[in-house]
C-alpha cells in the first residue's frame, strides 16, 4: 500500500510538472513578451494630423512641431539630475515624482516625462542626449491656429488619460487626443495612423538595426484634412461683437442645415490650450466658475426663449384651427384672468389680428391663442399632448443630435409633468396654469441652437436638416443620413406664411423697425426672458436676457440666426442689434448699420458690471412689461 502511495505522489508531481511545463511553453506568453521587451525597442512614427478649413477655404488650423522627452525606466542609467531639470526647466522633485509615475505605468514601455519642449530646449537637449541613457526624444505634431477665435467649435488636443489607453489599445502613454469640439468629434478621422519601427537590441542593450530586417514595420498615414460649415469671418465678426458680454449665439443655413457661426461668450482664444502653457491656462479657465469661458452656451445653456416662441403658438393655433389669421383679440395692457391675475403687456394698438400680433409681440394675442389650443380638447391633459407633439415636430425638448457636443434637451413640459406638479387626479389644473408657455416663459426651456433650428424650420417653411458642423471630409460631401434627412413638422406648409408675414412686419413696423438693413428684408422676433438665479440659497431676480431670432432674405433664406445675451434689458437692445449685424455681414460681406455696431462696442454697453451685481449688492433693471421693444 505503502508503494502504490508513493508511485502515486510521484507520478502525480510529475504530471503537475508537466502540466506547468507545458503551460509556461506553450500557453503562456508572458516571457516570450518580456523577452521580446528586452531585445526588440518599439519606435512609433507619429502622424500629421488633418488641417481643419472653414466652409470657404479659410485654413484654420495646422501643425507645428513638438518634442516630448520620453523614458523607458528599465533602461534608465545613472544622470545628472540637476543637469537634465536645468535644461527642461523642471524642479527635481517633480522630475522624481514623473519617474515614479512611469515606472508604475510600465517599466518596459515609454512614457512622456517631459512634454512639448520649446525649440531650443529641444536643440540644447539634442546635443547631451548621450548623457541620458533610457530618455529620448519623440517628435509629434501640435496644433497651430491660424484664427483667434473659434475655440469651443475647434476644441484643442491634450494627452490621453489612463482610461482612453485602458479601453483604447490604439493609444499609448505619452500620445495626444482630441478634446471639445470637432477635434474630439472627428478625432479617428484627423488623427491619421501611427507608423511603427521595431529596433532589435543586443545583449548590451544597443541599438543594432531594424528587427527581421523590418517586415513588421509600418509606415504612417497622415490625418484627413476636414472642412467645416463655419464661417470664418462671420464667426469672428460675432466674437468681436459679444465682447463683455455672455451668451450663445447660433447661426445655421436653412437649405443644408449647415451651421454658419456658434459662438458662446465669454470665450478665449485657441492657441491658449497649445503647448506647455496648456495646462495652466486650462486650469484658470476651468476655475473660473462665473465667466465660465469653457462652457459651450451655445448648445449646454437652457433658456427661457421668451417672445420668439410665441410664433410656435401661432403655427399650433393655425393647425389646430382654433384661429386664423383674421380673429382679433383686445389687449389692455395686458390680459386678465382666473381669479384677478394679469399677464402685462406693453403699449400698442388693440385689438390685434396674428400679423400684428406678432409683430407688437402681444402677450395678450397669444395667451388667448393658447388657451384655445388647450381648451380645445375634453381635458387639459389632452390638449398638452396634443401641443406638446406639435413642438416636438420641431425637434425641441430632446437632443438635437448634432455632431459636436450631446448638448442639452431642453424642456417642453407635458401633461405628465404638470400632472405631477400640481399632484393630479387630488388636484385639478387647467390652461391658465400653464399660461407662461404661450409667451416662452414658465418651464419652457430651450438651447440657443434649438432656437436657430427652429428658426431655421420656420425659415423653410415647414421642414429642417438636424445642424450639423461637418462639410467636407478629405475632399467629400458628407453622406451621412443624420444630416442629409429632411425632418417635416406636424405644421402644414400653409400654415407658415402669415407667421412669417408677422415675422416680417417685426422689421417694417413693429418691435426691430429701428433695425432694419438697406436691401435686406429680414424676418424676425424680439424677445425678453425673465432671469433668476440663486444667491447664497436665496431666488434672486436679476435683469432679463436679450433674445432675438431671425433669417434673411424673407424668400429663398440664406442664414437664420438666434441670439441669447444674457442680463442684455430686452430683445431688440442687443439681442437685436448683434443679429441685424450678422445677417448683413454674411449676405453683404460688408456693414452699414456703423451706428448698431457702435451702440454694441461702446465700452459704456459692456454688460460687465451688470454680471457682477449680485455679488455686489446694486440693483437690477427689471422688466415691468411696458416699454416698446422689451417684449
């Protein structure tokens, strides 16, 4: 028994023997992975990434070269340190703290210790490389701005983080990535593919030639040059003219759904994220918590649209058949109801039909429109449904599906909300609760690019292309689907033309008659919004926002423009102004109107001071509904 035991343990180490044996040798690859670290040196070749052109040309953005000390930490050999920080302009501890960071990461692949060096800290480094055994240098491409604007729709380059590397085997330490805007968007498109070189080593760990005579060797393939829908001069034109001033500013052309100018304010200047200066530029600005100059307000920021959503009323009233063009409703400074409330407006003629109802923006024309709409129906509820779908035909209060940022939906509230809100079936609602909705205020909420498309759509008469940033890729038209389908409303065309009529009369004789562009018949709508905001836990009510949409020519439109300044007074003081500006600078190439530029300029309009008020306790200018032009 004794024996069999032993012939037992024996034949079983044996077998345990084997079995690893045959696992190290034939399963395992993780020596065979050492070894080929040690005698086999990986080189990349990094490519030139694709330039960035406007939709005339205009060369944007190109490439400058850089240079990134790199390190492999197993190869490291005793250096001067102090030497090395002299010439990198680097404190020790830092350079320590660096090597630690790369020896964690791999001590067998390269990371970027020191990146981006200046030309001469390259040429001076060059020369003393020698000193230096396990550091060397690689050369990459960063991004050189032709335009000083444009930074949020350009983005800018940084290096990958350890997460992109995790779930990306395509990048290693060390390498650049796009953040923001199309660089990130059309990141696989610009970034091209890494060329790689295997260097064999001999046993004292010098470089002796290419491995296998260079059959693994790959050669790199440049980036695709891309061409965007901006215009380069028009968007520096609405930089230049929201100076001091917060904001979103979205322009789109209607026939393509191409977006002209997306301007966000403040903003900064492109080439401020480039190079070593990146990081401490990036921090101030991302620490900048009032400013915020690195917040997209064109496409993140939610506003009350104001008055231009009464032209959404309109089309919904139209369709609905609850008014035509020819009813009139009474306006006395404004329109009363339920138990004594009122809804202010300011003073004009009454009663209004829907042209005029428009063009004086009357809020009383359009609560009682609404009111239709929803009494329309046996319950409240049905009539928000109904309303809400008609909205949602416009692509509103959902993600536009733009190819920059997600962005933000929105809110178009619905029956669900309100039920929920005033805890239905305990409590019953009716329209006049939801009374704000008719002149874009309450829980309307919308992005400045979903305005511009609504525009836009009105523009069109009906129908709108999702708004898109993307033109040309290496040369080709975009074949993509999400922006080469036509979107229709649930508005039937007819329904269109006396709101744009409306929209018309906004120039010729209503709230923007004081804006109007010699040879240029532009449609368009002033609005005010309401603004609050909470200061140390307490609502604060601050100066309302300026909001203007518009497109031009009224037929066949080349450009539709939204426009958002915030704690702007009313819609025709900036809002207005800015938007008349743009619309003659890109169908005219020139300005005329000198005296709205100047009025815009003027260091005496910067909104400055206002944006500092509720920190510093002065009052603010509120909107009492009466003065011509605010509404």
């Amino acid at each position: 028994m004794r024996r069999i035991l032993l012939y037992i343990i024996i034949l079983t180490t044996g077998m345990i023997f084997l079995g690893r044996l045959f696992y190290l040798q034939v399963v395992d690859d993780s020596f065979a992975v050492r070894s080929n670290n040690n005698a086999v040196k990986v080189v990349y070749d990094y490519p030139q990434r694709g330039y960035i052109y406007d939709r005339n040309g205009e060369l944007m953005v190109s490439n400058q070269p850089s240079y990134d000390v790199m390190v492999i930490p197993r190869n490291l050999k005793p250096f001067d340190t102090t030497e090395l920080c002299n010439i990198v302009s680097l404190e020790r501890k830092e350079l320590e703290r660096r090597l630690d960071k790369a020896k964690i990461y791999s001590p067998f692949l390269p990371s970027v210790i020191v990146p981006q060096l200046t030309k001469s800290e390259y040429a001076f480094l060059q020369e003393k490389m020698r000193n230096y055994e396990g550091f060397y240098i690689q050369k990459r491409s960063l991004r050189d701005y032709h335009v000083d604007h444009s930074a949020n729709v350009l983005g800018f380059i940084a290096e990958v983080s350890p997460n992109t590397i995790k779930n990306n085997p395509y990048y290693t330490s060390g390498d650049l990535i796009g953040r923001k805007g199309v660089e990130s968007v059309y990141e696989d498109t610009l970034r091209g593919v890494k060329g790689v070189k295997y260097i064999q080593k001999d046993k004292l760990n010098r470089d002796i030639g290419p491995y296998k005579d260079g059959i693994y060797d790959t050669l790199p393939e440049r980036g695709k040059d891309i061409k965007i829908s901006v215009d380069s001069d028009l968007q520096a034109y609405g930089e230049y003219l929201m100076t001091n001033k917060r904001g979103g500013i979205i322009a789109i052309e209607p026939a393509s759904g191409e977006i002209l100018s997306m301007i966000t304010a403040p903003t900064y200047d492109p080439s401020d994220l480039v190079g070593r200066k990146r990081s401490p530029n990036f921090s101030k600005m991302w620490l900048d918590s009032t400013a915020r100059p690195l917040y997209d307000r064109s496409i993140l920021a939610q506003y009350p649209p104001g008055s231009p959503f009464k032209t959404m009323n309109a089309l919904i009233g139209l369709q609905e058949g609850v008014v035509d063009t020819d009813d009139t409703f009474s306006c006395h400074h404004g329109y009363t109801y339920g138990r004594g409330r009122k809804m202010g407006c300011h003073s004009h003629s009454s009663p209004l039909a829907m042209t005029q109802g428009i063009a004086q923006s009357c809020n009383s024309y359009f609560a009682q429109v609404y009111r239709k709409i929803i009494e329309k129906y046996p319950t409240p509820q049905e009539g928000m449904d109904a309303w809400h779908k008609h909205v949602a035909s416009f692509g509103l209060g959902d993600y536009m599906g733009n190819d920059l940022s997600t962005g933000r939906p929105g809110k178009i509230p619905t029956s669900e909300y309100y039920n929920k809100i005033y805890d239905y079936p305990t409590y019953k609602w009716f329209a006049t609760a939801t009374l704000s909705n008719a002149i874009g205020q309450g829980e309307v909420l919308l992005t400045p690019i979903q305005l511009a498309n609504m525009t836009a759509t009105i523009a069109n008469r009906g129908w709108y292309y999702t708004p898109h940033i993307i033109k040309e890729i290496d040369g080709k038209g975009i074949t993509d689907e999400n922006f080469t389908k036509k979107h229709h409303t649930t508005i039937d065309p007819e329904n269109f033309e006396p709101v744009v009529e409306g929209m018309h009369q906004v120039y010729k004789n209503g709230t923007a008659s004081a804006l109007q562009i010699d040879g240029i018949e532009i449609a368009g709508k002033t609005g005010t919004a309401e603004n609050f905001v909470r200061v140390n836990g307490k609502r604060m009510q601050l100066t309302d926002h300026s909001i203007f949409v518009a497109f031009a020519p009224v037929d066949n439109p080349k450009i539709a423009i939204a426009v958002f300044v915030e704690n702007g007074y009313w819609g025709g003081r900036y809002g207005g102004k800015i938007a008349s500006l743009m619309i003659e600078k890109y169908l005219k190439g020139t300005i005329t109107r000198t005296d709205l530029e100047k009025f815009i300029m003027d260091p005496k309009n910067s909104l400055e001071d206002e944006y500092e008020k509720p920190y510093s306790g002065e009052p603010f200018l509120i909107n009492d509904g009466k003065k011509n032009g605010w509404l």
